[in-house]
C-alpha cells in the first residue's frame, strides 16, 4: 500500500490578545519574562457560522471500559465526577483511572480527552516516577484503529499527551494510564511539545493553587487554510502504517471552580508548529464558540452561562 501523505505546512497562529487576568499574570511574574506572538487570527474562526444546539449529557455507566486493573481500585463514579459538567460528544467513549476520552477511530487519536485537577492530584508524589511510565498500545480499541509506537518511529514528531501525565503525579499507575497511546497526538516537538504546550500544561497546573476545581478538555483540531486557487483546503499528514493523523491545532479548554456555583473559563487554541517557550499566552486565547464549530463539539453545556464570572479574563 503507499502511503498517504497529506502535508500539512500551516503557518496559522491562533490568537485573540483577551486579557486573561491576574492568574496568569502573577504565575508569568514568578518566570522570565515572555516575548509577545503576534501572529493574528485566522479569518476562518470568524468566519465560521455552524449552528449550535443543546448535546443531551448524560453519565457514564458505571465502571464503562475501565481497564480490568482499574476495576477493582477505583469508584464507579469518578468518571461521573470529571464529566459532571457535560460531554462534548459521545462518539468512543473510554473512562480510564483519572481521565476520560473519546477515541476517534479514523485518525488513531482522540476527539477529546477529559480531566478534572485538585491541587492534591498534580502534587508530586513519593515513589511516582515519570520514567518508569511507557508508552503503549490501547488494547481497548479495536486493532485496525490504534496507533503503535511505531507509527511514530522516526516520524519526526514526539508523542504528545492529551492529559499531561504531570497532572496525574498522586500515582503511579494513573500516570501510566496517560501513556496510552489512545491519549497522545503526533506534536512538533522542539518549540512545541516540549515548549510552548508544556508551557500551557504548567499554568493548567498552576491554577489548581488559587482554585478548589479545575476541569480541562484538550483535543486535535484540523483546520482549513487558504490555498493559491483562493479556496479553503483540509490538509495534513499522517504518519506510519496507520496513518495516525497530525493534527494542525490543539485546543484547551479549562474551567475553574473557587466557590460553589462560581466558575471562570479560559479557552486555548495553538497551531502545531515550533512557537519557542517564551511566548504569551494571552495571545492563543480564542472565544469558547470558535473551538465549539471547528471541532463539531460542545463543552460544559451543564453550566449556564451566567454562572462563569470571567470568561477568558473578561
């Protein structure tokens, strides 16, 4: 069979310059200081107009696909205590220890991956070890549509994670769990990875010390970009003999609970591309309903608007 390459070459930086507030502003104090991104905002995001509607969101069966290693050591009702907020779609459904995803089959990644941090849970913790966690093989999804380590071999792209396996340091084997390659994304990973997204990953972190609750949703995105005929094009590699798809973007949308019934949000979307770590990220924040029509997904729908005090520092 020959393979299928679809380049995708996207120079597309994401940003809207919101102010995101004194969370970030005070976390950026405490490192170097940050050159500013300037690249503007795609006119697709303004451009889009699908419609959205109202996703019924209903809890996971209890214990619905938890790893057999899991069974007997986690409550049934964690998955419904990270998901209490909504799905953003119901396609693939898999409830690992500390995380819940939707897989999709045709391009050997996930649609999106589901978390919910407490300053207690991305505390390091003794004994846990980074290095003794392995990437592997997701024995849950059926073999014609799981990637392998060795579609990444020599691709040129670091495995990347979803949920960060440093929000998941309170145990072992919840770390290992984040490992599976049914979480982890074809990234850049000089400028990227282990960069501007690590960057992104540390502030999520960072959150959890100013707020009781914070709920996180990553995922791929494959975007549209403009060609030499003038008309918007899909395009992007694969990578492998499963053709694991590189995406464009990712997304994040965290959303942080102080008080009961008081919510702030912050939704991320950053081009995969080597962007440095000494970026701004005030400058990839987009409007929530952006990431909502490019993804064909929709995100904390259980929440009414009016409850979120800030939305992206606003």
């Amino acid at each position: 069979m020959s393979r299928v390459v679809l380049l995708a070459t996207s120079s597309i930086s994401v940003g809207i310059g919101g102010v995101v507030g004194l969370n970030y502003e005070a976390w950026k104090s405490e490192r170097s200081k940050s050159s500013r991104h300037t690249d503007g905002t795609p006119d697709f995001l303004t451009r889009l107009a699908l419609p959205i509607v109202s996703a019924a969101t209903t809890p996971l069966p209890p214990g619905s696909n938890l790893p057999t290693e899991y069974k007997a050591e986690v409550a049934p009702s964690r998955s419904s205590d990270i998901m209490k907020h909504g799905f953003p779609g119901f396609d693939n459904i898999r409830s690992y220890g500390d995380y819940v995803l939707s897989y999709d089959q045709r391009n050997r990644t996930a649609h999106w991956v589901f978390e919910h941090l407490t300053r207690d849970k991305v505390s390091r913790r003794e004994g846990v070890k980074r290095e003794e966690s392995k990437f592997q093989e997701d024995t849950t999804i059926h073999a014609y549509f799981r990637a392998t380590n060795e579609d990444y071999h020599k691709s040129g792209y670091d495995r990347g994670h979803l949920a960060a396996a440093g929000n998941h340091r309170f145990s072992q084997k919840a770390m290992n769990e984040t490992f599976y390659l049914s979480n982890i994304s074809p990234q850049v990973g000089k400028g990227f990875n282990r960069d501007a997204w690590n960057l992104l990953e540390k502030f999520v972190r960072h959150l959890t010390k100013k707020y009781t609750n914070v709920y996180v949703c990553t995922g791929p995105l494959y975007l549209p970009r403009p060609e030499v005929d003038g008309k918007l094009y899909v395009k992007y590699e694969v990578i492998g003999k499963n053709h694991v798809a590189v995406p464009t973007h990712f997304f994040k949308v965290v959303v942080m609970e102080r008080d009961v019934g008081q919510y702030e949000m912050m939704s991320f979307v950053m081009p995969n591309q080597a962007l440095g770590e000494k970026i701004d990220l005030k400058q990839y924040l987009v409007p929530l309903d952006t990431i909502e029509r490019a993804s064909g997904l929709l995100f904390f729908q259980k929440i009414p608007k009016n409850a979120f005090k800030k939305i992206n520092g606003r």
